[in-house]
C-alpha cells in the first residue's frame, strides 16, 4: 500500500512502499533535495492500490516534484491517449492541463470519450485553460453589438435518419495517431472540436468560424461594402470589427461620447445582415489587436482575419475553412510571401514557386494561438510591432511555425480580389518592405533560430494550371498545336507518340493542315488542342473542347452537304456559337454501326462471288451480323477476300484499306483552318463520314430512344434522368425540341413529353438567369434572386424601381421617422412656419441618406425593371433558339393552362439547375400586385439560403471493380448467383478503398448485393443491406432524387418480405411523394407504388385505402 509520512517545512523525506501480491516491487528512492528519482511498478493488481497509487501520484505533481517513471504507463489514467513516459512530456504540465481542477478532470473525462468513440463538439464549448487578458486595459476598449436575427431554415434530414441499423454494433479500442498526437502537445489540445469525416456524423453539427476585421474610422465607406459582401457566408458565426484610434484620445473621455458620436455619424448606415456584428472600438492605434483574444464574444476555435480590403468570394471562403478543419494547428490562406534563407530578405514576388509566410489580412487560424500571442509571446515583439506599424502578421507566421512545426497552406484564388477603389493600405507606404525585412530579422535574434518552413503545395479551389508550370514564356512553352487558331502550328515526335493511342480510342484521324507560311502539319487533335511542356517535366493537353467532329445539323454549312430527309426536317438549323459538336458516345455508336455494315457488306460480297448470282435487297436484310461474322470467317485467299475486304472498307468509309479502322477529323467545317487540299478525295470522304453520322443521330438514335421510352426499359422520372437517357445514347441536349416533336406523335407518352417540355422550359429559364444576374450588386443578390422567381412563378405585371429602395433600407427609414416623430411630439407648440420648415429639412435628410447609402454608390437597380411578360419574352425567345420549341405561352398561368404541369416540378428543377438553395416551406403561388405585393409576394430575400456551383465532370472509374463488377453480373446472368453474389461482394470492396465509404457506384452495389440475398432467400440481410443503399442515396444523391425513391421502392419490398407491412407502406408513400415532387402524379411509377401500396393495405386489413390505391393505379394506367 502506497502512503505519504508527515514532512516538515525545511527536510522532506519520503518513504513509500509498494506492495504487490507477488512481493516482487522495487522501492522508491527520493533524496533530500525534495525529488524522487524513479517509481517503478512491476504489478497492480488491485482497484484499491490502483486509487491510491493515483492520489499519490497526482500529490506529488502538485508539488512540482520531478518523477521518473518506468513500468508504470498501464496503470496512468488516460494511457492511450496520453503519453505519460515521453522524454519531450512533461508530467507537471500534464497534471495542469488535465487534472488540476475538479472542472479539469470533468472536461478531461469528457473529452476522451469524446475521443474514443469519435464524436464531434460543440463550437461553443470552453477552454481547458483560462488565460485572463494581461494587454486589454478595459479603460481603452468599447463595444458596441449590432444583430439582425435571421431564421434560415435548414434542410430537413431524411427519413432513413432516424433508423440505427447498426445499433448492435460494438466499437472498437482504437484511437487513430493525429488523435494521439493532439493529446500531447505541449499547448492547448485541437483535439476538443475536430469535425469528423465521416459522412455519416456530418449531417448532425456544423462547425462555424468568426471574422475579425481590423478597420478605422476614415475607411468606413470599404468596411462598409465588405460587411454587404460577406452575407450569406453559410457556415459565418459572427462578425468583430475592431475600430483602432477611432478619434484622437482628447476627444473622449468615457464611453458614452465615444459611442453617441458613432452612433450620431455611423449607425444610420450600419449594414444587416444574417449573423451578429460586434464593433469594438479602441481609442490607442496598434495592430496588435487584430490578435486580442476576445473570449466573450468569440464561440468558435476557428479565426478568419480579414482586412478590410479584401474581398474573397463566399465559396473561396468556404473551402479554405474545409481545408482548416482538416488542417486546425496550421495557418490557412490566400496571399503568400516568402523570405529568403541567407540574407533574411522578405520576398513578396507573387510568382514565386515556394512561400514560408501566409498573410494574415486573407487567412484561418485557430483561436488558441490569439491566446499565445497576446499573453505568452515575448512581450518583445508586440512592442517591436506597436512601435513600427507593421509586421504583426509575419509576428503571427513565426509563432505558429515554432509551435506547430508544420508549414501554412496556400488556397488558390482568383488573381485579385483586392478593392482597388478602396484607400491605399499600410503596404503603399515608403519602406514597408525594407521594415519587413528587418522584423525578420528582429524576430530571428528572439528565437534565437529561424522557425519559418519553406512549402512549394497550394490547394486549388478549380483545377488549374500553376504560374511555376508555366513560367516559361508561351512561345517556349508550346510545342504542340496552335494558339492562333492555325496560322501558325507546330508538332512534336513525344506527342505523337502519346497521342496515338488517345486518337485510336477517340476515333480522331491524323489530318494535315496548312498555316500561313504554306507548311503543311499533321496533327492528331483538333488545332486548337495545345502540347505544353512544364517545368516539372510532364506533358499536358489544353483546350480539349473539340475532341469531337461538329455537328452539321447546327453549322452553317451549304444544304448540299444534307441530305433530302434532313433538308424535309429543316436542317441545318441556327444555333447561337458554332462550337456545336457530336458527342463521344453517338460516336461509338454509329462507329459499332458501321462495323455491323461492314460485316454485312463482306457477307453479301462474299455470298454474290460464291453463288454467282445477284443477290437482291432481301439478302442483306435477311443476313444478321453473326451469320455475316460466320461467313468472314471462312474468307480464304482463292474467293478474292483481298478485293472484298477493300471494297467493304471503301463503303464504310474506313480510314485503312485492308481492316475496319472509322476515324472523324474534327477540323472539318472550321473557318480558320486550311485543310491539305492535295488529298481533295479524302476529304469528301471525311465530310461524307460526318454526314452519315448527323443523320444517325436525327433518323436513328432519337427514334430508337423513343422505342426505348415505349418499351418502358428507360423510364425518366425528371429533367435529370432524361438528361442523362440522352446522354447515354449519345443526343445532345439541343435536340430536346425534336423529341418533343415526336412525343407528340406517341399519345402513350404524354408524361416524357411533359418533363421535356419542363426542362426546356427550365434550362431556358436558366440561360436569362444567368444573364439576369451578371447587372446585380453582390448584396442584393438575395432579393433580386426571389424577384426573379416572383416573375418566373408568379405574374408581376409592373416595376418594382418605385419602391425598392424602400424595402432594402427599411430599417434606415424607420429609425428616421422615430426621430421625426419624437420631435413632433416634443414641440406641439411649434408654428406652422417652423414645421414645415422641419417637413423641408426632413425630405433633404432623406435624400441625402439615399444619395450618400452604400446601396446606392456606383450600384445598379437595372435588375428590378424586370416583369413576368419581359421575362417569358426572353424565356421563349430562349427555347425557340436553343431547343427549336415553340412555347407559344406569355406567363406561368398560360403555360401550367396549357402543359399541365406542377410549379413545384418547375421550381425544383430550376433550382437544381441553377444551384439555388431555398428555404422549405409552403410557398403560395398566385397573382401578386403591385400594392401589396410586399405582404403577397411568393418568395422574399429570406427565401434564398445560398447558391452553390454546378459541377460537371467525368468520374474516373476503377477498372478491378468494374470488371469484378460485369463478371458477377455475368454469373448472375448464368444463374450462379453464389459466385456472382461474391464478385459483387468483392467489387464493392474494391469501390469502398477507391471512392471511400459514400459514392453512387458503391450503392448500387449494395442494392445488387441485397437483391441477391433477396433472391436467395435472406430476407433480413437483403433488408440491412437495402437499408445501407438508401442512406448512402440520399446523402450523395439527394433526399429527392429519383434515385432515391427506387431504394425506397426495393426497401419496401423487403420489409414486406420480412413482415415489417406498416413499414413498408410508409417507405413506399416516401417514394411516392419524391416522385410526386419531381415530376407529378401523371406517371408510371406512381402508378406501381400505388398498385403495391393497395396490396400491401390489403394484407393488414385496411380495405378502403387499399381500394383507393387501387382505382388511382387502374386510372393511371388507363390514361
């Protein structure tokens, strides 16, 4: 048993004896210098020796008695996590940190379990250690708080969210290293709000950030615009604005003249916006307190400070805070300097590959580090800052490359983002860099080293080519292709050698050009695809936009080009770019085609030199393609095959003479590109290629599509779906107005017909949007976005200019007219005379407000002149020209009158296409007018949440998986559905370490996988399985796409399987109601559910919803 004797005051000894069952513990040995020189443990077998080995432990820390200890680490509290027995630990400070307190040991606790079962924290919760701000003399600071309380709505979780299908799942001891590290560090722990990456825990907290602007007085009109500018940040938790040397200090001497003169010049003009502004103000000037660790009033660990100048785009903003939340002990920016290593000069060359520093006017950093720099750092380098003006940033850059050892991290940006009308900053002044240059040095001799890391990585928010690989000039850089659009080109052997597998793939046929000087060059791309060779020695390919030959029907090219069935449907038609080309798909399509066509041509030549005999028409027709694969097969050198195969390749139009080889070249129709005209022939024979490739698409492929829709093995549900339909068989979006046109000769489809003529109605819609906003102020963005949908959805008949300055300084107005009337009141005895003469001075106040607003400089309302007539004037002139389709409707009434078609169908798709979030919520579709419209209008500024970007881009696939993946497809096909069950099984593996645990391919891999076990009889599995694949869908998908109901549809199956009726009823009314907002009632899927949904009332007794659902389905399926 472990005991501490009484000690006096002048000699201290200790004797402590560790008993263990085994007799085998050493003893402790402490000198009369108050240390103990080592605890060693062999064995603890005992909870009651375990606690006082603790208590003696823990006493002998607080009396800063140096300790060392062996064989002890699995008897600590907390072993795996904190490491007890590392030489760099110190165990006194461990005790502080951790132990100390009551309030420590409960926050200790609290963060390990945090830790061990990998949950996130609040923004808001407190710090271990209480710092009390030595600096602030509260005598010199004023605060001032600013709020306008939004309620924003946020998108609801689905269903699936409230099911644990895992709720038997144990959890595993493992505690990942960066959790390890962060329990050691010899500062405050990142550990206590790490957000998580696991898609599953995000959707449950959300991490925010506060932003500390460092401003005065004189630059208030730039403060100003830069609050406008900031609204709407989604993941912004509040605003500080700190005023330095707000007036000269003899003017104010209390808080009350300070704040009555602020809010007498400024108030009126104080911006709203969606979160809470704090404005501080500091009678002293020194850019230190940029870095003062405001503890009241910031609630989160992450810090963006911002200069009042800088001017960053919302998502820029976003994904730097993406990139700090995985990166919390670094600094995150956007501007980079550097320093040079042997003179300690301060580099600000912005084209420069490698940095050392992030400046902090543009940059994320952890709240703790306030706390270092304003209470630990040397006091000598706050005053070295204070004294010169400047270098409080690179102060910053020092301390946290001492302390983290790590580098910063540059986020790409655009090239500026600078307000160049805004007043000159410190940077402009003489000297500013030779200063900079010597507090680096200064700073250097205190460290007494030079902590700064040198970093050649940036995180780009776009993908994009980095000044350091092309900073050679253009004319060196280029090897390949031409950047005059063909009057001047060059080629290189290395790209011709990597292009010539790209080619064969893409079916691009080496051509030659001419440029000016008459040179003649082969090329393997289009002409304005560019080689460049960068600096980092590998090879890249630019501008691959025409990869593909054009698209005659949407080119001016003479008729005489078409053919008769094409000039009959009025091709070619305009189109507004000449950039119109043919997709890849469409390609290997017709490509197979013609490989059919070359068969059939070598059989029947083949049939015709064998029986000598013509053969007619019928012959071809009768030969399919294995029967003309079996008759190739038996070509022998007597029956000629030589000249037969040459005769077929000359009518396929093959590139070879002796094989099958179809190649397009894309220069073809091109203004600015001279062709080779010595080789005359082939190229007719190129644009008779293309030719015969434009009408499979109009006479083929489109048809064949519409086949498809008929024999209901492509069923699109909305714009999405069909988009990607037509996609798949390779028909551009352009030609939506054609297969409209043949939908309305199919009455059997009248649902397509209705989502085609939605998406042509929404992607129009788009197309004048886009062009609607680029006349509108960043801060008005809100409201004129829910202008826009008032005239898109609803009929505006007049201008909203009369009274939109109105609504957007409501609150100006009204603290106006508070004041007016107070002084009415006040003054009831006042003249007549006077009181007009006060209405007069009213009326100027007012202008003058409006003249002198930061709503009204430089900006334009053009935006509000918009009505609902004007805008489907642009909408149809936008189908017409686009898509070929005549809306013939002048607003929304006519065409919901006409089309039948639901507003929220409409909506969803637009703003899907668009990228508008919206609050949810029920929104109330009719006439506004123009008197009422502020109480009527559908949608308001507080509807709009945010705008996020449409991304395209071409996943990469796994080629193990996918082939794992087509294998058990095969088996399944086979009837093996063991061996096909466990290539899917292993597919699915190999999708999860590719993709990680949340992507669409891996849930239809689950879905596979639970309809096999379906199949087979385990009915639970394919339910636990099936369930997995409905929360991957809508977390990567969306909670109403189309996708999404067809998981919900098997889900309901398999709990109809499992006994689970009510269950399943529920799951399928979810789908119906996905499907009902995507493209409404009229539908074949809706018709299912309801089929399915009265069989499965039916089977627990409620007989009359179930013959509801019944006649719907039979009434559906009529029409």
């Amino acid at each position: 048993i472990i005991a501490a004797r009484e000690y006096d005051r002048l000699k201290i000894e200790y004797e402590i004896t560790i008993e263990c069952s085994h007799r085998s513990c050493y003893q402790t040995i402490f000198n009369k210098n108050i240390s103990i020189i080592s605890v060693i443990c062999s064995s603890i077998y005992s909870i009651s020796i375990q606690y006082e080995f603790y208590e003696a432990f823990f006493y002998f820390l607080s009396q800063q008695i140096h300790i060392k200890l062996f064989n002890c680490e699995n008897y600590l509290p907390y072993s795996n996590v904190i490491d007890w027995l590392h030489p760099s630990s110190s165990l006194s400070w461990l005790y502080t940190i951790y132990f100390q307190t009551f309030e420590h040991r409960f926050h200790t606790l609290i963060a390990y379990l945090r830790t061990y079962y990998r949950l996130p924290t609040l923004s808001n919760e407190l710090t271990f250690v209480k710092i009390k701000n030595q600096l602030i003399k509260e005598k010199n600071f004023y605060y001032l708080i600013h709020s306008r309380n939004l309620n924003f709505s946020q998108m609801p979780i689905g269903l699936m969210d409230k099911i644990n299908f895992q709720s038997n799942k144990k959890h595993s001891i493992y505690i990942e290293p960066t959790f390890y590290d962060q329990w050691n560090r010899l500062y405050q722990p990142f550990y206590r709000s790490k957000i998580l990456t696991n898609p599953f825990e995000m959707s449950f907290t959300q991490e925010k950030y506060t932003i500390i602007i460092l401003t005065h007085k004189k630059r208030f009109y730039q403060l100003n615009r830069l609050l406008l500018h900031l609204n709407g940040l989604i993941n912004l938790d509040r605003i500080i604005v700190l005023f330095n040397q707000v007036d000269p200090i003899e003017n104010f001497k209390n808080e009350n003249l300070l704040l009555k003169d602020f809010l007498d010049n400024y108030s009126i003009y104080l911006p709203s916006i969606h979160v809470e502004i704090i404005y501080i103000f500091n009678l002293l000037n020194n850019l230190n307190n940029r870095f003062l660790p405001w503890n009241e009033f910031i609630h989160t660990d992450c810090i963006l400070s911002l200069d009042d100048d800088s001017f960053l785009r919302h998502d820029e903003i976003e994904y730097a805070f993406r990139i700090w939340k995985e990166n919390r002990s670094r600094l995150v920016g956007f501007i980079s300097r550097s320093h040079k290593s042997n003179t300690l000069e301060y580099d600000a060359s912005p084209s420069s590959c490698s940095y050392s520093m992030i400046l902090t006017g543009a940059a994320f950093l952890h709240r703790w580090y306030l706390d270092f720099y304003t209470n630990i750092m040397s006091k000598q380098i706050r005053e070295y800052v204070q004294l010169n003006m400047n270098c409080e940033d690179i102060a910053m850059n020092f301390l946290i490359s001492y302390l983290s050892k790590q580098t910063p991290i540059k986020i790409g940006h655009r090239e500026t983002f600078y307000c160049y009308k805004c007043q000159e900053s410190l940077s402009n002044k003489i000297n500013h860099y030779y200063q900079r240059t010597e507090c680096i040095k200064y700073f250097s001799n205190i460290y007494r080293l030079i902590p700064l890391h040198y970093s050649i990585y940036r995180i780009n928010y776009s993908l994009n080519i980095t000044s350091c690989i092309l900073e050679k000039e253009q004319e060196q850089s280029v090897v390949y292709g031409s950047t005059d659009f063909g009057k001047t080109c060059t080629t290189n052997e290395k790209y011709r050698e990597l292009l010539e597998k790209v080619s064969t793939m893409l079916k691009i046929k080496p051509h030659t050009i001419k440029t000016e000087k008459g040179d003649s060059i082969e090329l393997l791309t289009a002409v304005e695809c560019k080689g460049i060779v960068g600096n980092d020695g590998r090879h890249y390919l630019l501008d691959l936009l025409r990869m593909t030959p054009p698209d005659l029907n949407y080119l001016p090219v003479d008729v005489e080009h078409l053919s008769p069935s094409m000039k009959q449907l009025d091709y070619p038609k305009t189109y507004k770019h000449r950039l119109c080309c043919l997709r890849q798909e469409l390609i290997d399509a017709f490509v197979e085609q013609k490989y059919v066509d070359f068969y059939r041509s070598i059989a029947l030549n083949l049939s015709k030199l064998r029986s000598n005999e013509a053969s007619s028409n019928e012959t071809t027709e009768r030969t399919n393609v294995e029967e003309a694969k079996r008759i190739v097969n038996e070509i022998s050198v007597e029956d000629n095959s030589r000249e037969i195969i040459q005769s077929a390749c000359r009518s396929i139009g093959s590139v070879k003479d002796n094989e099958f080889d179809v190649r397009f070249n894309p220069d073809l129709f091109q203004p600015h590109v001279t062709l080779n005209q010595t080789v005359s022939d082939e190229t007719l024979a190129d644009i008779k290629l293309i030719k015969e490739a434009t009408e499979y698409l109009v006479l083929k492929q489109i048809p064949l599509m519409i086949q498809d829709f008929q024999d209901h093995s492509a069923v699109p549900v909305d714009g999405e779906s069909l988009s990607e339909a037509m996609h798949s068989r390779g028909i551009n979006i352009r030609y939506l107005g054609r297969v409209a046109q043949l939908l309305t000769q199919q009455p059997s489809l009248t649902y397509i017909y209705e989502i085609v003529v939605t998406e042509i109605l929404c992607r129009s819609a788009k197309h004048a949007f886009r062009t609607y906003l680029q006349s509108v102020p960043i801060h008005l963005l809100s409201y004129s976005i829910s202008h826009f949908l008032n005239c898109f959805l609803t009929i505006i008949s007049s201008s909203t200019m009369d009274y939109t300055f109105d609504e957007l300084t409501s609150a100006t107005t009204q603290s106006t007219n508070n004041i007016s009337n107070v002084s009415l009141s006040n003054s009831t005895n006042i003249s007549s005379q006077k009181l007009n003469a006060k209405k007069k001075n009213k009326k100027q106040q007012q202008q003058q407000h409006r003249k002198h607003s930061p709503m009204m400089r430089n900006e334009s309302l053009e935006f509000s002149t918009l009505t609902s007539k004007v805008l489907w004037t642009q909408i149809i002139n936008e189908a017409k020209s686009r898509y070929n389709f005549d809306l013939n409707c002048d607003d929304i009434e006519l065409f919901i009158e006409k089309y039948a078609i639901r507003r929220t169908c409409i909506l969803r798709s637009f703003c899907r296409k668009t990228g508008l979030q919206i609050t949810m919520r029920e929104y109330q579709f009719e006439t506004i007018n123009k008197s009422s419209r502020s109480n009527n209008e559908c949608f308001n500024e507080n509807d709009i949440i945010n705008i996020f970007p449409i991304i395209k881009h071409v996943p990469p696939k796994p080629t193990d998986a996918y082939q794992f993946f087509t294998s058990g497809q095969q088996k399944i096909q086979q009837g093996l559905l063991r061996e096909g069950f466990e290539l899917i099984s292993e597919a699915h593996n190999l999708l999860n370490n590719v993709y990680g645990p949340m992507h669409p391919e891996i849930s239809m891999c689950l879905r596979l996988l639970a309809r096999l076990n379906y199949i087979m009889g385990d009915y639970q599995e394919a339910l636990m399985t099936q369930h997995k694949a409905v929360m991957m869908s809508e977390r990567v998908l969306g909670i109403d796409h189309p996708q999404t109901a067809t998981e919900y549809i098997h889900m309901a199956l398999y709990s109809f399987a499992n006994g689970l009726s009510i269950n399943a009823s529920k799951l399928l009314c979810r789908a119906r109601y996905i499907i009902l907002t995507c493209c409404g009632e009229n539908h074949p899927q809706i018709s299912l559910i309801d089929s399915n949904l009265g069989l499965i009332l039916q089977s627990y007794g409620d007989y009359e919803n179930a013959l509801k659902f019944m006649e719907k389905s039979l009434e559906l399926n009529k029409t």
